[in-house]
C-alpha cells in the first residue's frame, strides 16, 4: 500500500527544545544550566536569546573526549555550582537534552538543593518531543511537580490559573472580566514568578488558554484542580467558557449569565460593524489555530483549511467539530509543510497565516501571508477586545493583496535584470 500524503523529508521545525528553554529562563531567580553537546548549546542559546531570556545559559563542556571518558554527570554537577552562585538565584533548572538523555544522566547522581536553589532535571530528549510547544508543557510540568505546594495552606477556591503565553495585555483583560462574575484572583503560567508556581497548586480551577499543555495538565489533575475546556476565543467560545468557568467555581450563575450575554452582545457588534469577507487559510504549531480559526468564522471568512503541529488533543475537539460544522473542509494534525503548500492548491486562499516556510511560498505565489505566531504575539486575541483587534488586522491583511500581486509581478518578470532596470550591485 502506497503513502498518500505528500513527501515529508524536509525539516519541519527548528530543535524543539528552545520552547523548554524560553519558559525557564524567563522564570526571576531561575538559572539554567544545560546538559548537551556544544553544537546545541550554541543554537539554543542563540535563539533563546532572541526569545527574550536575558540571561546566560550555563553549560557543562560535552564534547566527544567528555562523553567518551563518562564525565556528563561530573561535568553537569560542577555547572549547577557556578549556577548556584548567581546573585539571587532560587531555582536551577537542569535542561537534560539529546546528547545527555543518550549518554544517560541518572536523576540520583545530581543535587536537589544546592545553597537557595532547588536543583530540578527537566529531561527534554528533542528527538522524542515533536513541537517546541510540547517542550514548553514538558519544562513547566517538571517544575510544578517540584515548586507546586498544594498542602502549603487553604485552598484558594476563587482562584483561576491561566495557563499559556499570551499577548501582555491578554491575561488582564480575562482577569478584570473574571473578576466580574466573582473570581478573586487569577495566576498566569508560565510566567516570570516562582512563587506562582507554588500557589498555582492550591488554585480552584486551570483554565488552558492553549491546547498542548498535556503534561501540565497532568500535574493539575493530581491536585485534583478541574480543568476548564474551550478558550475565551470568539463570540461563542467566550460565552460558553464563562459559563464554563461559572459552574465549576459555583459562583453566582445570574451575574455569571449577565456578564456572559454583555459579551456576547459586544461581540456582535463588532463583527455587525466590520464583518470579515474573504477565504483564509490558518496554520501553526500550537493548537491555537483552531480557536483562531473559529474567531475569523464568526466574523464571516472562510476558512477551508486549519492545521497545526501538534497531535489531535479532548480540548481542541469543540472548536473542531464547530468549524467542521461551520464550512472548514480540512482540519490537519500533526501537519508538515507539505500538507499546508497542498491546501494552497487546492483552496487559493485570500490570506494565509501560518509559519514562516509557509508564509514564504504563499508570498512567492502573491498571496498576502503572515507569520501566525508573530500575529498572536503582537496584538490581543482573547474576549472581544481581542475579537475586535484581530478582525481589523484581518481585513486589512485581505485588502493587501493587490500590493502582493504587484510584487509578484515584478520579480517574475523575466527581463527585468537583463533590461537594467534593477541594479545588481
Ligand atoms: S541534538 Fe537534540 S537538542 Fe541538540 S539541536 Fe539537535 S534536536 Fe536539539
């Protein structure tokens, strides 16, 4: 029996560990210290820098006559000491990678305090995790299991874990609405505040405003914390997660319903005033492309074709069977770049948000594009202020595509160098 799917040969990603490593340097107090060859550490480093860690990664030096002579544990143990002597630091955590899962760093072997700093392993074998979100969930799990104090005091009933990276300004918005139908206080994961990660355990519900955080979920479940399904995302997204939210907590379900339906109806209006037109292809890396996928719906494009990186996942399933019910012909999981240049083909979109490779092809073929990621990082999403900002964004990316068909033109014109009108430098 033959493949059907397309060739899947080419990279898909860059090493996914970086994910693990943007959450955990990010953390105040959190000195990392890397278990790995030198040929990681320098692309690593790299790109977590220009992530926005802000701190030097430590490394113990593994180089072939270091593996060869069995020194992974030794080498890695005299690193987490010169972690420990960075000022303020409370917390190491030990990035366990390829080279180091496969040479075998046993968990006995290395220190779990040393000084101020408990010492936590965070085994990320990058050949075994197939998506930097994946390692994200891997790395702030192992942290949890370790920081998280659900005996540490009472319960704080009222209290909502977010949990996901979001736009800055995101996690307030939720929080002053939440605040509205009687939460007293939410906390954001993963974030920079160890302490969060301790009273996170002790929370009254973990809403997961992104799909892949299974691990993380895990450690929740073992606390016995509910999870909330969905994601404020959308008009009826938003609607039923408050309702969601609600019941869970037990909190007063008239002001839950009131708070909900002022929602609903600023929603409606937003999208009364400046309704979507035009087809949209959405792909990513992180599960959130089918919420997104949902919002743009609502509002009125369609969106034949949705696909992300990681695998099919319970809380991904109600924006599926939403948008299966509402026109979207193609959900992929687990996709590769063939399967998005594929749907190009088959569905000529308008506008394409998806990662950069892909972007790339769509441009090359004069189709406005624009990186997914960059799209969630740079504006709200979430509730309908979110809704509002994103639709905008949207319509004004469609009205672009005479501009890129333009630039299309020009570099495909065939004598363009030749006639001296471009100068070759
Ligand atoms: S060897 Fe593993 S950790 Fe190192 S860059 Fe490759 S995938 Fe990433």
């Amino acid at each position: 029996m033959t493949d059907s799917r397309p060739c899947q040969l080419h990279p898909q990603s860059m090493c996914p560990a970086f994910g693990s490593l943007r959450v955990l340097t990010r953390l105040e107090g959190s000195h990392p210290v890397m278990a790995t060859d030198t040929g990681c550490l320098y692309g690593l480093t790299f790109v977590t820098h220009f992530y926005g860690a802000r701190k030097s990664i430590l490394a113990a030096h593994l180089g072939t006559a270091e593996l060869m002579a069995g020194e992974v544990v030794e080498n890695t143990r005299a690193a987490i000491e010169v972690a420990a002597q960075e000022p303020g630091c409370q917390l190491i955590p030990v990035v366990s990678l390829c080279v180091a899962e496969t040479a075998g760093l046993p968990e006995e072997m290395l220190p779990t305090r040393v000084g101020d700093a408990e010492v936590v392993l965070v085994r990320v074998p990058a050949y075994a995790i197939h998506s930097h979100p994946e390692a994200k969930d891997v790395a702030l799990a192992a942290l949890l299991r370790r920081l998280g104090e659900p005996e540490g005091g009472e319960r704080d009933a009222k209290t909502v874990v977010l949990l996901g990276e979001v736009f800055p300004a995101d996690p307030l918005a939720i929080d002053g609405l939440l605040r509205r139908i009687g939460v007293e206080a939410t906390i954001a994961l993963p974030g920079r505040s160890i302490d969060d990660m301790k009273r996170a355990a002790r929370a009254g519900a973990l809403a997961p405003l992104h799909p892949f955080y299974k691990e993380t979920m895990a450690a929740f479940r073992s606390w016995d914390i509910p999870i909330v399904g969905g994601a404020p995302v959308g008009m009826s997204g938003t609607v039923s997660w408050l309702k969601a939210i609600g019941s869970l907590l037990r909190l007063d379900l008239e002001q839950v319903n009131r708070v909900a339906e002022e929602e609903r109806a600023q929603a409606e209006a937003i999208i009364k005033a400046q309704p979507l037109a035009g087809r949209v292809i959405v792909s990513g890396y992180e599960g959130t492309e089918l919420a997104y996928a949902r919002l743009l719906a609502e509002a009125g494009a369609e969106v034949p074709y949705v696909s992300t990186s990681i695998a099919a996942d319970p809380l991904t399933l109600p924006d599926e069977m939403w948008l299966r019910n509402n026109g979207t012909k193609e959900i992929v999981y687990r996709k590769s770049l063939e399967d998005d240049v594929a749907a190009l083909d088959k569905y000529p979109p308008d506008l394409v948000l998806g990662t950069t490779p892909f972007c790339a092809i769509a441009k090359e073929r004069g189709i406005p594009a624009v990186y997914f990621t960059n799209q969630l990082a740079s504006r709200p999403l979430f509730l309908s202020g979110g809704m509002a900002a994103t639709i905008g964004f949207i319509q004004q990316m469609i009205n672009r595509s005479e501009r890129y068909e333009w630039i299309q033109t020009f570099f495909e014109e065939e004598d363009f160098v030749d006639q001296g009108e471009v100068p070759l430098g």
